[in-house]
C-alpha cells in the first residue's frame, strides 16, 4: 500500500506547485520578450549601419572612385562583429571589399567558402528582388540594400554580421534564468513550508485534542480561539459536541444517582418486609 501524504506536505506541495508555475509562466515571457529585443536591436543596428555605409558611398560610387569607397568599408574595423562587407555595381559586381581579419584567420578553408558562396547566393537574390532584404543563416546576420544617387541606381551594398556575440549574450541570459529559477525554487520551497502551518497548526491542535480525549477517557473543557474563520468555527463546532456531550454524560451521571438511590430505597422497604414477614412467622410457631 501506498503511504498517504499528511495535509502539511500536501499544501506544501500545492502552494509550491502554484507559485512556481506562475513564476515560470512569468519568467519564460520575460526571456522571450528578451530574446527577441536582443535579435531585433542587432536587426536594426545592422540596418542602421548598412544605411550609413550605403549614404556614404552613394558619391564615390557614381564617381567609379574605389579609394574613397575602400576607405569606407575599411572604416568597419572599428566594429567586433562585422563580418564581411562588399559595395558592388548594378550588375553585382564586386567594386570594392572588406573582409575582418580576426573573424577569417579562424575559420578553415572549406568554411570560408561556405561562407562565400552563401554571401554570392544572398547577394543574388537580393540583385533579383531589388529591394533591402535581410538574412539570418549559419550564424551570420546579414543585410543587402540598394544604392541611389540622387534618384538613379549606382549599385548595391551588402553587410555580414557575425552573430557569436549575440548568441553569447543568449546563453548568458538563459544561464541567468536557469539561476534565479533555482533560486526561486530554494526560497518558493521555504516560504510554502512555512505559510502552510498557519493553514495545518490548527488542524494538527484539533487532532490532539482528540488524541488526547482518547488516552485520558475523559471530556476536556472548551478552549477559547480567537480565530472566526472555518477553523475557529470548526473549534467552535468541536467544543460545542464536547459540551453536548459533557451534558449527557451528566445526565446519565444524574439518572444513575437516582436509579442507585431508588435500588437502595427499594432495597431497605424489601428487607423490611423481609423482616416483618420473618417475625410473623416466627411469632405464629411460638403460638401454635
């Protein structure tokens, strides 16, 4: 057979299960609402720089000038997480490029041309659709917009961030979760302990009462409670069946008394006719 649970571990279990379900429910909506600010402010950082880089170059890309459109791309050195970044012609031809250097010495051979061929494929089909388009494959955030000067399509920009910082940021957000969850858990587990006595203190004191009642055989008197919930009338209701019951058994206490004393009464008139009847007879075998 199964052990049963007392009352104290089950409202344990239940303010515990309640408070931690809300807490999850509460918490994985903040990692997810988190989640997505982080991707949509790399989102739009990219965009945002690929602006810039795109106005910049708008002049020196009608004027054909590749010094003054390397020079900008050079500029990205100054960011961490800029992969690559091409400013290409009308036809999608490479004009200038910019590749970091820290990001392609520790990739291999065979993943840097994945890379490019992801970027040529990307480029292609942001060629196709001529308008900004934006990507997030293999670990690489990038971003394809098209170039005007003064009205007129002088060619395209393209830009590849690196997203190894954003995922980082991720894994400690979620680490950061999974810690202050545990942490939750340690102090739910402790204070739900502790709320539950104030709901089973009252029920463990009604249960010695009866304990008690039944080792000593006897009704206690009624105890005074100063609570006027369901437990203060469930004493309430308790001490009033004591009470009835000390009531009865005064009454039988009572019948009993008077049921001894009328035996009694009985009892002495019996033997006295006994006796009377005993010096009738012995009177008339003294007359015979």
């Amino acid at each position: 057979m199964h052990k049963q649970l007392s009352v104290q571990k089950k409202m344990t279990a239940i303010i515990f299960l309640i408070s931690m379900l809300v807490m999850l429910l509460t918490s994985l909506q903040f990692v997810f609402f988190e989640l997505k600010r982080t991707q949509d402010f790399a989102k739009d950082d990219l965009n945002s720089l690929a602006k810039v880089i795109s106005s910049n170059s708008s002049l020196p890309m009608a004027l054909k000038d590749h010094v003054a459109m390397q020079e900008i791309l050079n500029s990205l050195g100054s960011r961490k997480d800029v992969a690559s970044a091409y400013l290409l012609s009308g036809n999608g031809q490479a004009l200038v490029s910019y590749t970091a250097p820290e990001i392609s010495s520790r990739l291999s051979s065979d993943e840097e041309i994945e890379f490019l061929e992801q970027e040529s494929a990307q480029i292609e089909e942001g060629k196709q659709a001529g308008t900004e388009m934006t990507w997030q494959e293999n670990g690489r955030l990038s971003h394809f917009r098209p170039v005007f000067y003064e009205g007129n399509l002088v060619g395209y920009s393209y830009l590849s961030f690196e997203t190894s910082a954003l995922s980082e940021q991720n894994i400690y957000l979620l680490l950061g979760w999974l810690l202050s969850m545990g942490a939750a858990v340690i102090v739910t587990f402790l204070l739900s302990s502790r709320l539950q006595k104030h709901i089973t203190a009252p029920i463990e004191e009604l249960a010695s009462r009866m304990r008690q009642i039944s080792l000593e055989k006897r009704l206690l008197d009624p105890e005074v409670h100063e609570s006027k919930d369901e437990f203060g009338q469930l004493f309430e209701g308790f001490d009033e069946m004591i009470k009835a019951l000390k009531e009865r058994d005064q009454l039988l206490e009572k019948h009993r008394q008077e049921l001894e004393l009328e035996v009694q009464v009985r009892t002495r008139a019996l033997e006295a006719e006994k006796e009377r009847a005993e010096q009738a007879t012995l009177a008339k075998s003294k007359f015979l």
